[in-house]
C-alpha cells in the first residue's frame, strides 16, 4: 500500500496462512473421524466372524472354505483397525506439521507487530511535529504580514512588541523545522527497517506456504496410496477365500458325508410274505386225549 501505515497486505497474507492452518485442522479432524469409522468397521467384522454361526455343521471342502472366509474376514477386520491406527498416526503427524508451522510464524508476527508499532508511533509524532512547524510558520508569516502593515501607524513600542513576538516565532519555528527534520529521518530510517523485515517476512510466509502445500498434498497421496493398499490386501485375502471355494467339491462332499455316515454296503433284504391264514386252515385237527378212568 502507498499508506505508510498500512498493513492491509501484510494482514492479507495473515489471513492465507491462517486459512492453510485451518484447512490442515480439517483434514486432521477428518483422519480422525476416518480412523473412529474403521476402527468401529474392523470390530464389527471381527465380531461378526467370531459369533455369527455359518454353516456350522457343514463338512469336508465345504466346511475347510467357510473357515477360510470366516478367518479372512477377521483378517479383514484386523486391517482396518490397523488402517484407523495408520490415520491416527498421519492426523499426529500433520498436526505436529502443522503446530511447528505455528510456531515459527509467530516468532516472525511478533517481530512485525512490533515494527509495526514503532512505525506507526515515529509517524504520528513525525505528523504532529510537522503539524506544529506549520503551526508556527503561519504563525511568523502572519506576524511579518501584520508588521508590515502597521509599522507606519503604530507606536514604537508596539512595534518592538511585534518584533520580539516575531523574533520567538521564528526561533519556534526552527526549532520545529530541526525537530521536524529529525523525524523525518527517524522515520525514513524506520521506514527502511520496516520495508527490509517486511520483505524478509513475506519470503518467510512464502516458504512456509510451500511446505504447507506440498506437505497437504502429500498427506492426501499418501491417504489415497494407504486407502488403495488397504484395498489391494483385502483383495488378496478375498481371493484365499476363492481359492478355497475352487477346491469345494461337491462330489467329494457328498462322498465324505457317505463314507463318515454309512451303516454298511448291502442293502436289506427284500420281507418275504408269510401267510399265515392258509397255514392255518390247512393244519391237522387235533384229537381230544381220552379220559382217564377214575378208580373207585
């Protein structure tokens, strides 16, 4: 700005980086919540596998592929509590990035704030000096003006009382003009300083801006790689389970299941009709036995 007191560009540049700072806060709140989600994800799986019957009575092939895909599935659960670790740690991470950031701008804000200050004071009392040599000069110039004037017609006391009065005026008014002169070199040099740690802050903010941004963009690539992993191991663990499923049998299965339930090799024989009624028609009466005589 062509104001000298004006901090307008540097507050602009104030407030990016506290945008950026803002912006690295969401994405680490947002690792967090990531982190809460997958763990919560990973238990429910864990817990899913563990206590959930499936197929509990099945046998052979069948039952070596649920244990398989019921074993990955907790793999797959463990992973993702893994992955909720591997958030919390990046989320750690930027924020330590971005606290030292913090750190090392304020040492620079507080060096500024204070040039600003000094800046500011040496220019309001350079304002109010060179207010008060107008003052005066104005003041001498009216006076000469007024002698001028009425030296003609006045008496000569009065006369001399014009002169003193401007005599003291244009003392004042050197004193001002010296005072005055004084500050503006004060303030030029201040001015220099304050251009000079301006230029040094703006190269400091510069650079940490860089970092911040290939920093975040390097957190972001490195989600999406972890997120891409995690989905390439789960995949491998989903494909123990179809490797499995291609060694399920049905054959086998129904083979085992015979061989482990069998009660023999032959079948039963055929029942064989018996009639029992026509056996009975065609049986031989039998024959009272006589009475035994009673002996008297």
């Amino acid at each position: 700005s062509t104001d000298l007191t004006s901090t307008v560009g540097y507050d602009n540049i104030i407030q990016h980086l506290n945008d950026g700072r803002k912006n690295c806060k969401e994405f680490e709140d947002f690792l967090k919540e990531r982190a809460i989600i997958e763990e919560k994800y990973g238990k429910e799986l864990i817990n899913l596998s563990k206590k959930k019957p499936c197929g509990q009575t099945e046998l052979h092939t069948l039952k070596r592929s649920l244990d398989v895909f019921k074993q990955q599935i907790d793999n797959v659960g463990q992973s993702h509590i893994q992955l909720a670790q591997t958030f919390r740690e990046e989320a750690k991470k930027m924020e330590d990035f971005r606290e030292k950031q913090k750190l090392h701008r304020k040492k620079i804000e507080l060096v500024m704030e204070a040039i600003h200050k000094n800046r500011n004071l040496q220019y309001k009392k350079t304002m109010e000096v060179k207010q008060r040599c107008c003052s005066a000069s104005s003041r001498a110039l009216t006076l000469h003006c007024c002698r001028q004037r009425t030296s003609a017609d006045l008496y000569l006391s009065c006369f001399w009382q014009l002169f003193l009065k401007l005599a003291q005026t244009k003392s004042a008014l050197e004193d001002s003009d010296r005072s005055y002169q004084q500050n503006i070199a004060a303030l030029e040099k201040i001015r220099e300083e304050w251009q000079k740690e301006h230029i040094k802050a703006c190269e400091f903010f510069e650079t940490q801006e860089c970092e911040r941004i290939s920093y975040f963009r390097s957190a972001l690539w490195l989600h999406t790689n972890q997120l891409s992993q995690d989905c390439v191991q789960n995949d491998e663990k989903y494909e123990d389970i179809r490797k499995s499923l291609e060694m399920c049998s049905v054959e086998k299965d129904i083979d085992f299941f015979v061989n482990l339930r069998k009660t023999g090799s032959l079948a039963p024989a055929p029942v064989v009709y018996e009639n029992y009624y026509n056996a009975q028609r065609n049986a031989t009466p039998v024959r009272s036995p006589a009475p035994v005589p009673i002996s008297r």
